[in-house]
C-alpha cells in the first residue's frame, strides 16, 4: 500500500503496550505511526527497535494530522491526555485507548466531549488483554496482540469509528469483541485484577514470613513462581488499575475471600476438601476449554 493510502496513527505513551502495537501496524503495512511522548529518549529507543515511523515530544504536531490516535498511558491519565490534546486533532478523527478499565475512563472522555462538541472526535474505548509482567518498548515485540482478545466498549461511538478501531486491532492480529463497559469492568476484576492482587500479596505474605527471605527462597517451587509472575508488572499502573476499578474488585475479592474461608474451613474434612478442589479444576478446565472455541 502507498504511504498516500496509509492511515496515519499517533501512539501517545510508546511503551510495552504501545511500542508492541506500533511495531504491529508497520508490519501489516496498512498504516503509518507517529510515536508521542515526554521522554526524546525512550522516544528513540522506540524507533530504534521499529516501533514507529517518526517520534516526537510536540503533541499538538503529533496527533494534528492523525486519523487514529491511541492513547497508552495508565489508566488515570487517559482523560488528562484527551483534554490536552483536544483542541490539536482535526475533525473526524478517532481517539481510542488500551486501558484495562473502561467504565470510568469512558466516563470522563465523555464529559470532555460534550463540553466539547465542535472538536467533532470519537472515542472508542479498547482494551487489549494482553502484556506481560515487564514494562517498557525494550520488551515489545510485534507478535504481543497475535490470537489476543480486545474489548471494545463503544458506548456513543458511531459505527464507522468502531469499524476503525476493530480493523487496526485485527491488523495486529486481535480477536476483537464488544461489552458494555460495566460488564468488562466486573470481568476483568475476577479474572485479571484480583489475580495481581493476590500475586502481589503472596510475595509480601512469603517475604513477610519471619523465616529469612534466602530460607524460604530455597523452597520457592513453580508454582509459588507462576502465581507470582505477574508481581514484577509496574506497581504504580496496577494502583491506578486497582483504583479505577476498586468497586468491582472490592466484590471480587469479597468472593474470593467466602470461597477461602469455606476451603480453610473444611482442612479437617479431606472428603470436603477434595470435593472442593475437583470443583475448581473442573471450572478451571470449563473457562480455558470455552476460551479455545471462541479463538
């Protein structure tokens, strides 16, 4: 495709997320990326290893011509980074983002947007579910998205801005869906969230033992391993997750910790116990089974 014909996507926070996702869209070769960010450096680093076409630290020269901007910043800051670049995108562009929680995010973009209407943008809400424990474009790869799950929470978007951004995901090789933001938000609490906090809180509740970290971390077997990995993920996105969310994981982890008791309270009784584990593996099984037929 001639670079005439190329959409233009301006990638605001070129890290993990956007790093992997502008290194993708070169590849397909449907699409031109302009890297945005504070940091010349890291900035550098990304078109280095090919994760956009062009960087830049001037904002407003780098989402003016952009027919898609992506916004890959925490969570927190995606309405901060709207409002600043609102009065620089020209009309008719689309503006979506990567955040893990939806419904508050979706709620301030919103508001910006109708207080100002003569911008004429829209917002699309996305939410790859994909990463890894390590941050930074040094860890991006151009595969992240290949056979991956994107949300999208389109609520007041019009047809043709969600055709966009489903197109670009699938460009990267996503398996793109729509929900209703609330309903993504009480998922990804069970399924995401709520795990990070408790990988988080295994490593404190190990470390914290009183036994000697290198004592304990001689008997550090796989699966203390696995379900800690996610620890090493960047301790300032996942408090800003956890806030943004922190209704529908505070239900999570209500959940989580009625099922605990029950367990804890039938370690006398290895019928009970049993009965218990073989429940959750068959769960287990269930949702990974119904994950591969829906891919």
């Amino acid at each position: 495709m001639s670079s005439s014909h190329m959409k233009k996507v301006a990638i605001i926070g070129v890290g993990l997320i956007g790093g992997s996702l502008g290194m993708a869209l070169r590849a397909s070769k449907r699409y031109r990326v302009t890297g945005v960010g504070r940091d010349a450096r890291r900035l550098a680093l990304a078109r280095r290893k090919g994760a956009a076409d062009a960087v830049t630290t001037d904002w407003p020269g780098g989402v003016r011509d952009a027919d898609i901007i992506v916004i890959c910043t925490p969570v927190d800051l995606i309405s901060g980074v709207v409002e600043k670049i609102l009065p620089h995108i020209k009309a008719g562009a689309i503006v979506t983002d990567a955040g893990s929680v939806k419904t508050q995010v979706l709620r301030d973009v919103q508001k910006l947007l109708k207080r100002n209407p003569a911008a004429r943008v829209s917002f699309v809400g996305a939410h790859p579910l994909a990463g890894a424990e390590k941050s930074g474009v040094e860890h991006a790869s151009r595969r992240l998205f290949c056979g991956a799950t994107v949300v999208l929470t389109p609520e007041n978007a019009p047809a043709p801005a969600i055709k966009s951004v489903a197109a670009l995901w699938r460009a990267v090789g996503g398996r793109v869906i729509t929900m209703p933001s609330q309903e993504h938000d009480r998922v990804v609490a069970l399924t995401s969230h709520l795990p990070h906090l408790l990988a988080f809180t295994l490593c404190l509740n190990a470390g914290g033992s009183g036994m000697g970290k290198v004592h304990v971390g001689d008997l550090v077997a796989g699966s203390f391993r696995d379900a800690t990995r996610v620890a090493d993920a960047n301790p300032r996105d996942w408090a800003a997750i956890c806030n943004y969310n922190k209704d529908e994981l505070k239900a999570a982890v209500r959940s989580f910790v009625r099922r605990l008791t029950q367990l804890t309270n039938s370690t006398a009784d290895m019928r009970k116990m049993e009965a218990f584990f073989t429940a959750a593996r068959t769960a287990r099984r269930e949702l990974l089974d119904a994950t591969h037929k829906t891919e």
